[in-house]
C-alpha cells in the first residue's frame, strides 16, 4: 500500500508473485477495492491475462481496458484488431488521468513491451499491479520502476490464525488437540487452510468428521504441488536442487532448524560459492530465503526479531517428489555419487 500510493508520480509496477494457491489475488483484490485506493486513483481496471497468447488476445484485453476506464462500448470479435487511433485515445487517457491497472495471471502474457511504450510515458503516478506465479518474470523498461512483492507460504501460527477466522463456527477444546494436524496438513498453503475450513463449518464439530476431512484434503494437495515440482527444472540452479534434495533424508514431521540446516549445506559443500561475494554460510542462508521465496519451503517458527528459526518441506511436495526419486537422484547427484557405498555414506552422515 505504501507503495502503491506514494507520490512519485512515475509509471510503477508492483508485481506479485508467488506459487498456486497462495493467496496473489486474494491480496491484489483487497488493495485493489481498499478505500485509500479508491480515493487515490480515480480510475481503476481489472483485467486477466489468462489466454494472452496471441496479438488478437491483446487488443482484446485493450478493449477491457478502455470499457473500464473510458465507458468504451465497442465489442470486438476475437480476431479483430483494435485500431491505431483507438490505441492513441487509451495512451492519452492514461497519460491525463491517473489509473490503477490490474493484470491478474501475469505469467504467460508475451506482449510488456508493447504495454509499456503505452504506460511509460505517463507522470500522473499511474500504477500497475501484476499477479504471476513465474519468480523472476520482471517486465523490464528503463522508464518503469518495478517493486517486487514474494507471498510466502503461512508460518504455523498464521496458518491456524487463518483457520479459525474462515471457520464458521467456534473450534470445540476438545478438537483443539487437532490443530497441530490442521496446520501441518495445510501447510501454509491459503487455498487449502480456507477450503479445509469450509468444509469443517459443515461438519458436525467430532473428532471422527473433522479427521475424515482431513484425509480427504490430500486429494486437493496433488494438484498444487505437483505443479511447484515441475519448476523444480525451470527456476533452481543446480546446487538448490542439490539443496532442497537433501530435506528428504530429515524425517517428514521434523521441524529443521535453520541454523543446523546451513551449517549441513557448507559442511557437504552443496552450496556454490564460487563467484559469489560473502562466507560459505552467507551463501547457503541466501538459498534458504530463495526456496522460501519459491514456495518449495515452509517456515515454521520464527526468531523475536523475526529471522527464521525453523523450517518444513511439505509432505505433499516430498511424497510425490520421493515417489519419482530414482528419476530426480540422477539430475541431482553426480555419476561418482550414484555409486551405492558413496550414497550410502553421505546419508548416515547427514
């Protein structure tokens, strides 16, 4: 917010990312309708960038744009164009009247570029706020500033703080023993921790429904987190594989310190720190934060001063990684290591 209403008055883009499910909407929407915002902006669009992938997809989300802002009343067919002096009567628009635009599903849309010479030019402090779950996908133009925003996956307190505001009904004590249950089956993941207490404010309040709830939440998981598996290719380098690998040698409920954690990476030298600036342990810290950004890691518990204290793999992600282990061993360990002793070794000394 603070962000978003500041009084530079040059084009900004605000991206927020974050894995399936995490709540990147949800977010964007509450900012989007806050009444700061409203007052702020006088002229505000929400459009999805889902199916951009094409030109003809484009000029279509410009005229979503200028229904919105301008009471544009042309409906076009998917495969017209919008012309060039419409395109100039948006650009205009923007450039005198200050505007909120939203892209929502911000991974896939190709034509930035395009966009920007549109947006660039403005100096009334128009904003946009993009929602993509690609880490890293920054549209670059010299004349934007771009803020980065990562939503992480809940800690355990914020989970169960979740819960229990989305629950429709009071939690019984004696289902209060289920909460640690609650919280790791989750996981940090908002979708799930909502959807989980829908369902429970439509069971009777036992121990016996509320469990049968549960096991039927893990159906729900796979989806979600087979798609963070298959970034485990495109977004980590191969020594945070070698990193995040290593998590599914601890057992499945352990919570992880974080500080025994990094001193494990340096000590087996999963870490590259070569051509990089800073101590082996600076390094290692630094993938910590990366796979928490990615959504790939749970904090648990955190220090007073807010540092992370422990740390989680989520089970879902780790049954249906260990269920392709022979396939993911081979692009994480080097041919020496695959040999049986050497595996053997470098696991009872973990």
């Amino acid at each position: 917010m603070t962000r978003l209403l500041a009084h530079d008055k040059g084009f900004g883009v605000i991206t927020i990312m974050g894995m399936e499910g995490i709540g990147k909407t949800t977010l964007a929407k509450l900012i989007f309708n806050n009444k700061a915002v409203v007052d702020h902006f006088p002229f505000r669009v929400w459009t999805s960038t889902t199916a951009c992938s094409t030109l003809s997809d484009f000029h279509q989300i410009l005229v979503d744009m200028m229904e919105q802002l301008m009471n544009y009343k042309m409906r076009v067919t998917r495969d017209a164009w919008v012309s060039i002096e419409d395109m100039q009567k948006l650009k205009a628009f923007l450039i005198d009247n200050r505007s909120l635009i939203v892209m929502d599903d911000a991974s896939n849309f190709f034509s930035w570029h395009d966009l920007f010479t549109m947006l660039g030019d403005t100096s009334n402090g128009t904003r946009m706020i993009r929602i993509t779950r690609e880490m890293g996908h920054g549209a670059s133009n010299p004349k934007t500033r771009s803020d980065f925003h990562l939503h992480r996956l809940r800690a355990n307190d914020q989970s169960w703080a979740l819960f229990t505001h989305a629950l429709k009904v009071s939690v019984p004590p004696e289902l209060q023993e289920l909460k640690e249950k609650i919280v790791r089956r989750c996981e940090g993941l908002p979708l799930l921790i909502v959807k989980l207490a829908e369902a429970l404010s439509h069971k009777d309040a036992t121990i016996e429904e509320w469990s049968s709830a549960l096991q039927q939440l893990c159906h729900d998981q796979e989806k979600v987190w087979s798609n963070i598996l298959c970034r485990i290719y495109t977004d980590l380098s191969f020594y945070m594989r070698r990193c995040l690998f290593s998590l599914t040698l601890f057992p499945q409920d352990l919570d992880i310190p974080s500080r025994r954690l990094i001193a494990l990476w340096v000590a087996e030298d999963l870490v590259q720190t070569e051509g990089k600036n800073g101590a082996p342990e600076d390094v290692a810290e630094s993938c910590l934060h990366l796979l928490i950004a990615f959504g790939m890691v749970q904090v648990t518990k955190k220090k007073l001063n807010g540092n992370v204290k422990t740390i989680h793999l989520p089970n879902a992600l780790r049954q249906y990684w260990l269920s392709q282990a022979t396939t993911l061993r081979d692009h994480i360990y080097t041919r020496s290591e695959l040999f049986l002793g050497n595996e053997m070794i470098r696991r009872v000394r973990i």
